[in-house]
C-alpha cells in the first residue's frame, strides 16, 4: 500500500504518531515530540524534504572505523525509517488539521500543564493547519473548546474588583 493511503498521522497526548509501510508492505510507527515535529515540518517548508533528512540523520552517532556489515545494516534501517516517517509527517500533515479537536485538546493540556506557551501552541497549531493563527486567535479557540468541554479556564488574570459608584 502506498504511503499516501495510511492513515499515516494523528495526535497521540503530547507527540504525533507517524505510521507507514515498508516496500515489503510492513508496518511501522513511530512518534515524536510535536516541538520536533513542528521543527521538521518548518524545515520541509524552508528547505525541502531532502534537508530535513540530512538534519535527522546528521544526529545518528557515527559508525566505528571497525564497523561490521550488521552494523551498516542497521544503520541503514534508521535512515530508512527517518526518511519514511518524515515522508509521512508531510504527506500526511493534512489530516492533522482535520483533527483541529484534538488540536485543540493537545494545546490545552499542554498549556494547562505549563509545558508550552500560548505562543507555542499557535506556532504549532499554525504549522499543523497549513495557515498563519496568531496567539490570540489560538487562545480564544482552546478557550472557547475548553469552556465546551467542561474544563476550567486556563490561566486567567486577575482583575481588580471594580469599585461600585458611591464608594
């Protein structure tokens, strides 16, 4: 099955989860950290696919001089499967904004869990979705699902009481 049929991405907690399958029809997945996964996607953007497979691969420890050819091997299937989960990651990224639920419950709990900013989420959101969402849009909208969904409000501000006329 070609790599464009997977389901291939979706949002799994605080990472995405990336599956395809091999020439030999097997499957694989992996996940990463949507801070990494946001960092790969700009980088295909910027750059072009080609790119962001030398930035992966370039963090591989190199190979000892006495390498074996299992060791080559080995080494060969990481680059292999670096290469095809970044395929995913961008044929698929689509779909992520047709989960803009889970989007959206993905930035709440990372914000409710102070783990990203709400700059960071609206950068993130913004890469995932394909278009430009400024932090304060992005704010309203987890705000506006979180209140749907039942949940507290994130950090809201303080205000100073209000003086009453006559006082």
């Amino acid at each position: 099955m070609p790599i464009e049929q997977l389901p291939g991405i979706m949002i799994l907690g605080e990472s995405v989860g990336i599956a395809w399958l091999d020439e030999d029809g097997k499957y694989h997945d992996t996940s990463l950290d949507f801070n990494v996964c946001a960092t790969f996607l700009s980088i295909i953007d910027k750059y072009g696919i080609d790119h962001a497979f030398g930035v992966a691969t370039a963090f591989l420890p190199v190979l000892p001089s006495d390498a074996t050819d299992t060791d080559f091997d080995a080494r060969s299937k990481q680059i292999n499967s670096i290469v095809q989960s970044l395929r995913a990651l961008d044929l698929h990224r689509g779909k992520l904004a047709e989960q803009e639920y889970e989007m959206l419950n993905l930035s709440y709990h990372a914000l409710l869990n102070k783990e990203q900013t709400r700059a960071e989420v609206a950068e993130f959101a913004s890469i995932m979705l394909g278009h430009s969402v400024s932090t304060d849009a992005w704010r309203k909208a987890v705000d506006r699902w979180a209140e749907r969904e039942g949940l507290p409000p994130l950090g809201q501000t303080k205000r100073r009481p209000r003086k009453l006329s006559g006082q």
